[in-house]
C-alpha cells in the first residue's frame, strides 16, 4: 500500500484544515516546496498536493507554488482544488503534474469527466469527499443529496485512474479513517481507491492494509505526519512500500505510483 503526504496550499503556506472548515487552519509552515523535499527524503513515492485556495474560488491559485514543487522533487504529483473546467485541467497537467483530481465537477458535470478521461488517459482521478455517506463540493462548502458510492459506480465507468475518498468528519481530527465507508465503496467499483482523511496512527495504516486485496490501494496522511504521530520512514516500512523498495505493477508512471 502507497502512502502519500497530503500538502494542502493555502495562501501561498502548507496548512491543515479540520474537518474542512477554512475557519479552523493550521498553518505547518511557510514554504510547501521545503516541505515537499522533506516527504520525498523521508521516502515518499507520490505527493498529494491541494489549492485550497482553489476549492473555494473555483479556479487555480497556486500554479507558480505547484509548478515550483513539480520541479523540485522526483516523484509523481497529483493535484486537486478548482479543477473544474477544461483549461484548468489542461492547465496543471502542462506543469509536470502527473495526475488532476477532479471533484465538484464529477457531481455538476459528470460527462466531462469522461471525456477528460478519453483525452488524458490515466491522468484523471475523482475525489469523493463525503459527509455523512453523501458527496460534498464546492471545497467542501456545500454537500450534494448524491450518494458516494453511486458516483463511485458512475466514476468507475468513466474509466478514471481511481478515485480518493475522504470522510469530511475525519478529516485533519486524527480519529481514524472510516473503515467501513471504504469497504462498502471499494466494493462497488474495481478501479483502485485510495483513503483520506483521519489517519492518525501506524495501526490505522495497518487496518487499510488489510483492505487492499479489495481495492485500497494507499493512504494518503497529512495532519498526523505534521504533528509527528506518523513517521513516514516507519510508515512505509510498516505497510512494505517506499522509494528503496519493491514498487508493486501499476504504482509507476500512471494510476497511483
């Protein structure tokens, strides 16, 4: 299983949010591209990176900030926050990141999905962000009456990459990932899914572990590597992944790698 440091951008600084609440952030440090090394040294084969400042307004903020990461580490990046047309899209593919995470439009307009998927094969993961089992937009400021595992199902028709699920209500608590929310999702499709949101200790990476023969395939951590509950070095050594070791077949250049 993959494990992938969350860097959430946020006025140009590496914050964490609580439970998706712009009200309640944490700012971890001023430069997102040290941070961004710091991952890659401790042996991070893949980083998460988000535009918060995106989410909320509905187009790219941070290119300058996500280009300057894509070109600093060697690893692949993916990205999410205001991805929500098809220049934008096209827009941070074109800064060397290897795969954009679309959300608000898989719910507004799911037909784009499909066709983003058809012109930029393994390049397009969806995020579901859930609160309460329903799906969330908007940077997570308004919650559709959709339920995530039905635009899973739909998603995984378009032949996205995968998909990331998050818990809202997990989320940057450090109470544990939603365990059953992600068997019951990664049940219903058969395109690899990866979890976020509340992942707080090694033995909660342990228990998604036990979740990948379903098709959890990584977990992506943020808080708790922040805060230090999580070492990555021992993180990946738990869970038999990272830059020194054996990379299981489809975690190289697409899909999640």
């Amino acid at each position: 299983m993959n494990i992938i440091p969350a860097i959430d951008i946020l006025g140009g600084r590496c914050v964490r949010l609580y439970q998706g609440d712009y009200e309640q952030t944490e700012i971890f440090n001023d430069n997102p591209v040290d941070v961004a090394k710091k991952w890659v040294d401790q042996g991070a084969t893949k980083l998460h990176l988000v535009d918060l400042d995106a989410a909320k307004a509905g187009k790219p903020v941070n290119q300058k900030t996500i280009e300057a990461i894509v070109k600093a580490v060697d690893v692949p990046v993916q990205v999410g926050g205001g991805l929500r047309n098809y220049a934008a899209v096209a827009d941070v593919l074109a800064l060397g990141v290897q795969q954009a995470i679309l959300g608000t439009i898989a719910i507004e307009q799911p037909q784009l999905v499909s066709d983003f998927s058809q012109e930029f094969p393994d390049q397009i993961i969806v995020g579901i962000d859930a609160r309460d089992g329903k799906v969330a937009t908007k940077g997570w400021l308004e919650t559709s009456e959709v339920l995530a595992t039905d635009l899973a199902r739909q998603m995984a028709k378009f032949k996205v990459a995968g998909i990331i699920y998050t818990d809202i209500h997990r989320d940057g608590t450090l109470k544990g990932p939603n365990i059953e929310a992600l068997r019951e999702l990664a049940t219903v499709v058969s395109i690899p899914v990866i979890a976020s949101g509340g992942i707080s200790s090694i033995t909660d990476l342990l228990s998604l572990l036990a979740l990948e023969t379903i098709g959890v395939k990584g977990a992506i951590v943020g808080r708790a590597l922040y805060t230090g509950d999580i070492s990555l070095t021992e993180a990946n050594q738990a869970v038999g992944q990272g830059r020194w070791q054996d990379v299981p077949p489809n975690f190289g250049s697409s899909t999640f790698a």
